[in-house]
C-alpha cells in the first residue's frame, strides 16, 4: 500500500510517499481502508522531532492521527462495529491506504469522508479546554487564535452551551468568526483595547501561542481563568498547559450529537493528496489555516 513515510526528522522534504507493508488491527483496534485523513499541526511537529515526550517516535515513521474511512479489518474484543462500516476517529500513521484506529465512531450521516477527517482531535481539544478553563453558561470566553481546527470547534460548542465567546484572528478571517457566533477582533497592536470594548472576559484560551498569556492573565484577572494548549512558557504565569487527551470515544460522540443538530461545522480549507503531503505541513506550518487541511486517499 502507498504510505507517507519519514526517515529523519526534518523538515517537509524528510516526507517520502512508499510502497510498505499493510498494517493489521490488533486487539482492541480496527482497520480503515482510509479515505481521508485529518493534517493536525502535531503531525509537523512530531515529522520535526519536537514531541518526542507526547509521541515517541521511531524511525522510519508514518504520519497522521486523525483519519475517517471504511471499516476492512476488526481486531479481538472489538464490538459495535462491522466490516463496511463507515468511520471517523483516532490512530496512527494516517496518511497512507491503510491504518490502525485505536478509537473511533460511525460518521454522522451528511458528512463526507473529507470533512469527517477533520473531527476527531480538532473537537477531543476543544471539548478538554472548555472543561478545564471552568467557563459556565452566561459567562464570556476569550478564544486567541480562534479560526484555526480548535478554534472552530471551541467557538461552536461554547455557543451551543450558553457561554458568549470573544474570538481574535486576522482581518480575512473576522467575517468567518462571526458565522461561528462569536464576537469578533483582530489580534496585533491594541488588540487587548478592542478586546474591553467587546465585554468583560470571564475565561481565556490561548490556542495559537503568540505569547499572550500576559495578557490574558490581565484580562481574567486571574492565571486559573486562563489554559493554554500552545505555550510551554504558561505555567511560568501560573496558567495550566493542557496537553494530556481526554476520552476520544467521547468526543466523537459528542461531535455526532453537534453535527446532528446542526451545532458543529469545521469547514475544509483545503485537500491534498499523499503525494501532496509535505505542501499541506508547509501550509499548515504557515499558521492561518481556517478550519482543516485533510488528505485525501
Ligand atoms: N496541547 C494540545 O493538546 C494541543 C492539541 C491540539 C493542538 N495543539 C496546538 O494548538 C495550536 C492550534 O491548533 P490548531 O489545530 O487549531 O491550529 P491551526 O488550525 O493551524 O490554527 C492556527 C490558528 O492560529 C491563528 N493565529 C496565527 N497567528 C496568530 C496570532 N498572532 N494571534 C492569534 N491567532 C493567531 C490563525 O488565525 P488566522 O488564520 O486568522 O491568522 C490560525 O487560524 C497548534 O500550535 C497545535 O500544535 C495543542
């Protein structure tokens, strides 16, 4: 099967599309025959070898976590779900024909493969941040970096439960963050002025991390308000760096239930194919993705 591979971690050029062997559902785990498969800014980062801690990693490795496709191979003790079956969820090594899942849902009906791809890592963060930044119904949220994968889902969800959101991204993209119920601004100069002048910020997250945890620690007033997943330096603040996963069934789960009400849309910036791949890292790495970049299989 065709599979995007990397040797040595570097930078885009390490990728290499191979011919490698197919992998196998172990226990506890299925096989997608993958139609897409979600490009999450962690999949440069461990290509680059910065994660090593989160994702050891060895080499040769594949690349990608977040994949949807169609179910081929079910490993012991698995139930709930068939051959054929029509899937989106987490694994490993996603972008290649073939790839192991270790959790996953049926898709929501209406969603193509291509969007579905999207999901799963993109909605377990946002779910996580909003859990532990403690904001409640009728409080506002301040969302920095609003309209990447995250952003798009943090901005949704916590409009769907109540809570008023505050979104900063740049000038292209403040029509989209008003489409996802938010208040919108630009980040950049002055940026905190026209973040008052929008309301009193109860909770903060820092999802792009462009050294603002300063900031938001003023605007909260206080360093427990405020949860970063961008920013290694937070805790100096005293602000919490997220980066542990919560339950990923539970996320797609959730995610069903938004996209089944019409709740919850992370639009497809654009599609790649495996032999594309090392342009969708630079195109990610370049920071302004709206929405999700996705192979497509
Ligand atoms: N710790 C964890 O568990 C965890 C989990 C998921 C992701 N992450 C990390 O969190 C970050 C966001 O992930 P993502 O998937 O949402 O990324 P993404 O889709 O690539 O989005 C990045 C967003 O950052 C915005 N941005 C760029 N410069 C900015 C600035 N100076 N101020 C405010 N926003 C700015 C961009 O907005 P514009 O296009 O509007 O400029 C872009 O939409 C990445 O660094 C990723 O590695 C961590």
């Amino acid at each position: 099967m065709k599979k995007v591979s990397f040797a040595e971690f570097g930078g885009p050029d390490v990728l290499q599309l191979i011919d490698a062997e197919e992998p196998h559902a172990g226990p506890g785990r299925i096989r997608v025959a993958v139609r897409a498969a979600g490009v999450n800014p962690v999949d440069w980062r461990v290509r680059e070898g910065q994660v090593l801690g989160a994702h050891p990693t060895e080499l040769p490795a594949g690349v990608g976590l977040d994949a949807a496709g169609i179910v081929d191979e079910i490993g012991e003790g698995v139930d709930g779900v068939e051959v054929g079956d029509r899937v989106f969820g987490e694994g490993s090594s996603t972008y290649a024909e073939f790839a192991v899942l270790s959790a996953w849902a049926r898709m929501p009906e209406g969603l193509t493969f291509e969007e579905a791809a999207g999901y799963p890592s993109v909605v377990e963060t946002a779910l996580r941040v909003i859990r532990e930044v403690g904001v409640l119904p009728g409080q506002t949220l301040l969302v920095s970096g609003a309209s990447g994968g995250v952003g798009s889902a943090v901005l949704q969800i916590a409009r769907d439960r109540g809570i008023t959101v505050i979104g900063t991204g740049g000038a292209s993209n403040q029509d989209y963050l008003r489409g996802l119920g938010a208040l919108a601004t630009t980040y950049g100069e002055g940026w905190t002025e026209r973040v008052r002048r929008l309301g009193r910020v109860d909770a903060a997250l820092d999802l792009a991390g462009s050294g603002v945890i300063r900031e938001l620690v003023e605007l909260t007033g206080d360093p427990r308000r405020v949860v970063s997943i961008a920013d290694l330096g937070a805790p100096v603040s005293g602000v919490r760096f997220s980066g542990v996963a919560g339950s990923v069934p539970d996320a797609l789960a959730e995610a069903a239930r938004l996209i089944a009400r019409g709740k919850l849309r992370i639009p497809v910036e654009k599609s790649y194919t495996l032999a594309e791949a090392a342009e969708a890292h630079i195109d990610s790495q370049a920071g302004h993705t709206r929405g999700r970049r996705v192979m497509v299989v």
